[in-house]
C-alpha cells in the first residue's frame, strides 16, 4: 500500500514538471512565434518564483512580442521597481515607441542621457522619436550626436542626410550626403537623394 502511494506521488510529481512546462519549452514556443503559449509557460514559472526578476523581465517581452505594448509597458515598469537596470529602461522605451508617445520617449531618454550622454542607443531610441514626430531638426541633432561618437556609422549618417535634408538644412545635408557617398555608395539614401543633392 505504501509503495503504491509514493509511487503515486512521484507520477504526479513528474506530471505536474511536464504539465508546467520549463524555461527551455517558453525559449522553444518563443523560436516558434508561438509568443502566447511561451508566455504562458513563463507566467507559470512566475507564479512559483514571483520575486525572480528573470521571469519578470522574460514576461515583459513575451508581452512585447505578442504586440500587448500596454501590458508589457506596465511589467517592464514593475521589473524596474524590483531593479532599476538598462534592460527594463530599453523596454519601457520600445512599448512607449510602440505606442507612439513620442514626447514620453524623448523625455525618458533625455532624463537617461543626462547620466550617459555618450550612450548611442539612447540617442538612437531619440532620434526615431523625434523624426517620427516629424521633429527633423532636432532628430538631425541626435544622429549628429550618433556621429561624434561614432564617425563611421554609415547608416546614421545617412539618416542624419535625410533628417537634415527634411528640416530644409540643405547644405549640410550635402555635406553630410558627400561623405556618405564617399564611404558608403550603396546606402539607400545615397540613392534616393543622387538627383536632389548631387546638383551643385
């Protein structure tokens, strides 16, 4: 009768595992595209661990990637009061691009690269604020930023080209674009502008 027992108790011990599913099984769904039955495993390992940081974040960007940006924003922000680190700061930036509150985004970033002013995904997460916002001189600025940082960033002196250009700064666009075409001929920009910046 005893063995009967444990044995009972072990199969539904390993039932249960299986049911639950494990962390590898949510990486497996994710690779699938299958966003909601990963996060569904991975609610299910929260619910056993709900301090886990880990879970947390993996939630927030199963969330993400299944396009609930409204609920991912809000698990990233809850991640970042369990830890304030670069990863939940990116996330809250890309569910707030997602949903295109395009001031809230420059404004973090503002805030962020206050301590970091050299941090160039920043910059970038601004820049594509601010265009979007159809704000070309001040997405020109941050891509200008990009590149003193990092001068040979072919493709955001190309959008600092087209941002200039979009601003009605033609002369520095033109230079901008000259070097462009200097060091990277085959950039798209190059192309879509060679009849307008290319003229004298």
């Amino acid at each position: 009768m005893c063995k009967h027992i444990i044995i009972t108790v072990l199969m539904l011990a390993i039932c249960s595992q299986v049911l639950a599913g494990s962390i590898q099984d949510s990486y497996l769904a994710e690779a699938r595209g299958d966003y909601l039955h990963a996060l569904t495993l991975t609610q299910e390992l929260a619910d056993e661990d709900p301090e886990d940081l880990f879970y947390a974040m993996r939630i927030a960007w199963l969330q993400y990637l299944s396009g609930n940006y409204h609920s991912a924003l809000n698990s990233y922000l809850q991640a970042q009061k369990k830890l304030d680190h670069k990863d939940a700061r990116i996330g809250i930036i890309n569910c707030r691009l997602a949903l295109a509150e395009w001031d809230n985004v420059i404004s973090y970033c503002e805030l962020l690269l206050a301590d970091a002013p050299h941090d160039t995904l920043l910059l970038s997460k601004a820049a594509y604020a601010a265009y979007m916002k159809k704000s070309y001189a001040s997405a020109a600025d941050y891509f200008a930023r990009i590149l003193q940082i990092a001068p040979w960033d072919m493709e955001n002196r190309a959008y600092l080209v087209n941002n200039l250009y979009l601003s009605g700064n033609i002369e520095a666009a033109k230079a901008q674009y000259k070097s462009l075409k200097k060091y990277y001929p085959q950039s798209q920009i190059v192309i879509d502008y060679r009849e307008i910046l290319d003229s004298p």
